[in-house]
C-alpha cells in the first residue's frame, strides 16, 4: 500500500495536470467562439426555457427540467463547498476568478454535450431513452471509433463508485459524526436505505426526487450565503476587488495564508471550477439523453444553465462567504475553511449550514451518479446488468462510508480524468455538426 499511494498520486497528478487542464478549458473557448457566443446571449432565453421545461409531451423518459435537475444533483456536491475552499487555500482570492472563466467557457462545453447527446441518443431494449459520450462517439463518429465508446463507458461505470459513491458517502458519515456523534454504522445504513428507495426505481424517480430537493437546496444554501453576504455588504466591493487583483498578481502571505502565486490562481480555480461543474467529463449528457425533447439546441441551452447555476451561482456565494468572513487566511482548507466562514458569520447555524449542505449535496451526487455508473455499464453489458449493477451500488454505499478512501479517492480521481479524453475527443470531432445544428436554429428562429 505505501508504493502503491505515491505512484497513483503520481498518475493522478499527470492525469489531472496542466495537459489537462488546458485542453478542458480550451476546447471550452474553442466552442464558445464557434457557436459566436450563443450559450452567453441566450442565458437569459434558456432560464425561460428551463421553466417551461417543467412538462413536455415530446420523445424521452423525463422533462427537460427533470434532466437538467438531474445533472445537478450529480454536480453540485462537496466541490461546492469543500472544492472552492481548497481553490482558494491554495490559490488565494484570486483562484475565484478563474473558477469564473472557467464557468463562461464551460457553458459551451456542457451546451455542446446535450446537443450531441440528444441527436445520437438510441433506446433501449427496455424502451428507455440512452444516450451521452459513448452513444455519440458510436453514432456520430463512427465503427472505426467504436474503441473510444468502451473506453469512456470503462471508465466511467468504475470512477462512477469513487467520485459519485464511495467518497460521497464517506462524507456524509464523516459530516455527521463530528458535529452530532452519531456513529458511522447508522449513518451508512440510514444513506443507503435512502438511496435504494429512489435507486431502484430508476431514472423517473431519480428525477422526481432531484426535481424536488436539487432546488430546495440550492436555493435554502444561496439564501443562508446571501444573509452573510448583506451582513457585509459594505466590504463585498473589497472582496470582488480582492478577487479579481489576486487573479493577475502574487498573493501576499497573511494570516496562516502562506501566499499564493498566479499560477497558483489559475491551477486551482481551473481545476476546481471543472471539479465543481463537470463540464467536458462527459457525465451531464447522459441525463440529458433521456430528456422529452425534439430539439437537440433546445436541451443544449437546459444544459448549460447546469454549469452558470453550479459555479457562477452557488461556487460564488461560498467564496464570498469565505472571504468577508476573513476565513480564507486563516491557514484552514477544505470543508473545514468554508465551516469556518460560515460558523464565524452566524455563529449560531453557521456549522448546520455546511454540514446539511454537505449531507444533502453528497446525497443527491450519489443518486446522480448512480444512473451515470448504470448507462456506462449497460452500454458495454447490456440491459441485463441494470439490476447487478444497482445492488452493488448499495453495497458500495456502507463500504464507502466506514472505509479510509486514500487510495478509493486516487483512483476514481484518475478514471475520472480519464473519461474527459474520450469525450474532449469527441467534441473536436463532432464540433462542425455542433456549429450546424445552432446555425440552423439560429436560423430558423430568424424565419419565424
């Protein structure tokens, strides 16, 4: 075990390292500039849509909204609260900033996405509607490519127990076990009862329940940082200031702050807004596959709010939180710096709000996640893996949260980067149909 942690950390560290990052980031500007900005004059018209989407009498399994409420679930997790904080521990104020760029150039990424998920999805044999990055790269690039499919839906039913299971509920046990001594026994048992209910029910009820709470949350989570934020509202200037200064230059050591570079401020907004969104992971399309909707541009637009909600919505308001608290110097990191900042600003619910925020987060990622892990694995099985597949999801649940994950986190932090190559492949692939599709509605919509 000692030979085997430094040599994943280092696997882990190639996968996820500047490669990486600029590819994401950059097949992000390349499809914003090749749409000419679609996805940022039509976020307005998409929030109109999403509303809209609530019912649909089109082809698919779940509305519009329902998909989109789905995608959420998956990615607004630990990366919202846990993953800003560590951005900003090690990168200082100005990794915030980044995690923004990298958001407005997501946007694209996840519309690009749907748009191919929904074109190239198939059904079933049980009649269901399936789709995402192994469907796409199958139908739309090919037989030859066909290697690329299986490589995506490997990797993704696996990193599917670390990223969206087992550290998830490691999390939840850990959350509720400081801050009520609960012991971790009854906590795995009450989350995977909990997540059977819903598991087994498939994809409708997975997308009723986060239909249901994903807003709740959202919205209980906004309003608790807003109450901090206009309880500072006279130093809230300072902190954009802060945030967009330190984006361009050295941050000063202060506090237990050991400073920060500007690559550092980059490094870590880049890699914690991707965290955060999942954009270009190739995980959100699966979701919006299975989305009642005759027009793949239509969904694209739902999409792409998942990344403006996730990053520029609920990542901001716990940077802003963390830095009028004046937490982020104070040499903390992770969960612990945003507990924190919050604790020190409503000393009286600060601590409830992060760990209910994280029980909650963690929970529906598990959910999320558990229908990504299933399409990947009945893409390379088969139907009759559906039910295997979810009894081992359970199981990994307990396990998962009464384990030391070092080595569970490194590699599903691997399989997870390495289901971005498949799908980045994908999308510079099939980038002039992308760019056709929106052209043509564009189009469209100017005749009518």
């Amino acid at each position: 075990m000692d030979q085997i942690e430094p040599l994943l950390n280092e696997i882990s560290s190639q996968v996820w390292g500047p490669v990486m990052l600029i590819m994401l980031l950059g097949i992000g500007v390349y499809l914003t500039f090749g749409v000419r900005f679609f996805t940022w004059r039509r976020t307005f018209s998409a929030m109109l849509m999403l509303w809209q989407g609530r019912k649909s009498d089109k082809k698919g399994d779940i509305t519009p909204f329902q998909a989109l409420m789905t995608a959420l679930s998956a990615t607004i997790g630990t990366g919202n609260i846990a993953g800003v904080a560590t951005a900003i521990a090690l990168g200082g104020p100005g990794a915030v900033f980044w995690m923004w760029v990298t958001a407005l150039f997501g946007m694209a990424t996840k519309y690009a996405e749907a748009i191919l998920a929904v074109k190239y999805r198939e059904i079933d044999d049980r009649g269901k509607y399936v789709g995402g990055p192994m469907y796409y790269i199958k139908n739309g690039l090919g037989k030859r490519w066909a290697w690329l499919a299986v490589a995506f839906a490997f990797f993704g039913a696996f990193a599917a127990f670390g990223i969206g299971n087992m550290v998830q509920a490691n999390s939840v046990a850990d959350a509720v076990h400081s801050l009520f001594n609960i012991p971790t026994l009854y906590t795995a048992i009450v989350l995977t009862l909990l997540s059977a209910i819903v598991i087994l029910g498939g994809i409708q009820r997975i997308a009723e329940v986060a239909s249901s709470i994903v807003p709740f949350m959202a919205i209980a989570y906004i309003f608790c940082a807003l109450w901090v934020i206009f309880s500072h509202a006279q130093q809230v200037p300072d902190a954009f200031l802060l945030i967009i200064s330190s984006a361009f230059t050295e941050t000063a050591a202060m506090g237990g702050f050991t400073g920060a570079t500007v690559w550092a401020a980059i490094r870590f907004g880049v890699a914690r807004g991707i965290f955060s969104n999942e954009a270009g992971l190739g995980s959100a399309p699966i979701a919006h596959a299975a989305a009642k909707t005759n027009s793949p541009v239509q969904q694209g637009m739902v999409a792409m709010l998942g990344t403006f909600i996730d990053t520029i919505l609920v990542c901001t308001m716990t940077a802003l939180v963390i830095i009028l608290s004046g937490a982020w110097s104070s040499g903390e990191n992770g969960a612990a710096l945003s507990s924190l900042a919050f604790s020190s600003a409503l000393p009286s619910i600060g601590s409830y709000v992060v760990v209910f925020g994280l029980v909650i987060f963690a929970f529906t990622t598990i959910l999320g996640w558990s229908y990504y892990g299933e399409r990947c694995a009945e893409y390379l099985l088969g139907t009759k893996v559906i039910w295997p597949y979810r009894v081992l999801w359970l199981c990994a649940i307990p396990v998962g949260a009464m384990s030391k994950l070092t080595l569970v986190w490194l590699v599903a932090d691997i399989l997870n980067g390495l289901m971005a190559i498949p799908n980045l492949i994908a999308l510079i692939l099939l980038s002039p149909v992308i760019f056709r599709i929106t052209k043509q509605y564009v189009a469209t919509e100017k005749a009518k």
